[in-house]
C-alpha cells in the first residue's frame, strides 16, 4: 500500500537495442516499486552478459536520477539520454547562455559535455527510444504482456521472458529473411 491505496500487477524494466529491436535484459517487478532503483543493477547484469558496451544509453523519465547518469559516464563510459521529471529552475532553455560550472558535477541538469542536454544531438537521440515504445507495444498486444492475469512474480516473469524470447526470435527471423531475399 502507498499513500493508502493498494497497487496490484508488475512492471517489466527491460534493456533493448534501439537498432536491432532485441531485448538484451529485463527485470520484472511489483508494480509499487519505482523505476529509478533497478537502472543500475539492469545495467550491471547486461554488462557482464554482453561482450560489448552500447555508446548511448537512453531511458525514459522515470530513470531521471544522479546517480544513474554518473553510472552511465563513469562506469559505462556511455553517454545518458535521460529527461528530466519535470523542469526544474535549473534546466537549460533554448536561448543561448553561458554557463560556467563543470558539467560532469551536475549530469542530470546539464548532461554530458559531447551531447549536453537540449541539443539537437540529445534530441535525436532520445527520439531513437520510439522503437523500444514500439517494442513495448506490440508484445503488450501480441503477446499479452500486460494483460497476464496471474499474482504469483514468477509466473508472471515466466510469461515475459517466454514472451521476449518469442520476440527476439521473431526480429531474427525477420532480420535473416529480408537479409537473404535478393
């Protein structure tokens, strides 16, 4: 129960590849918990799965948190593309300003001093995260992601993982196929 209500269901927090659609890794939890506190540990997992390192890695708001940008930069050597919650009297605006402060000491407001946040690059960017929306959206429609009707957490995190393995192999079929029509 938060704030006197009670919540019922799961969240899926999932790592996929905005260029080739395959989810790399996921974690499944109760609905009640935030998003912020499993970046990192999802991070840490595909880290030591996959024999490469991703350039940028981009997420949605509800990962907007100081430590996990200095995870991105300093452990990843990555670049975050994450916005911001809600504007804050220190986030940059459109008009040109100088600003004079290390960028790497605030992140979260100014992000990185390759793509600092606001940019036409850091826009660009972020608008890569439609295909994981995308990807998102069509396993909660084909393959019943959010509709499972299950409270057991291991049930439910079978189902998704069966349902993300479908997934992958589906964007690999795919991928072969138009790959070996000439």
């Amino acid at each position: 129960a938060k704030h006197g209500k009670h919540y019922y269901g799961h969240k899926v927090h999932t790592l996929v590849d905005s260029v080739s659609n395959l989810v790399m890794g996921l974690f499944v939890s109760t609905s009640r918990l935030n998003d912020n506190p499993l970046f990192i540990p999802l991070l840490k997992v595909i880290d030591t799965i996959v024999q490469f390192r991703f350039k940028k890695y981009a997420a949605d708001k509800g990962y907007d948190d100081k430590d996990n940008y200095h995870f991105v930069v300093d452990d990843l050597k990555a670049e975050p593309v994450i916005p911001h919650r809600e504007e804050t009297k220190t986030s940059p605006s459109q008009a040109y300003k100088t600003f004079k402060l290390q960028i790497k000491d605030n992140l979260r407001i100014y992000g990185t001093p390759t793509t600092p946040k606001g940019s036409f690059q850091w826009k660009d960017d972020f608008k890569k995260r439609t295909s994981v929306e995308r990807v998102f959206s069509d396993n909660k429609r084909v393959r019943q992601v959010a509709s499972f009707l299950n409270f057991n957490l291991s049930a439910i995190f079978t189902h998704i993982v069966v349902a993300f393995v479908a997934h992958n192999l589906t964007v690999i079929f795919d991928h072969f196929r138009d790959t070996l029509r000439l």
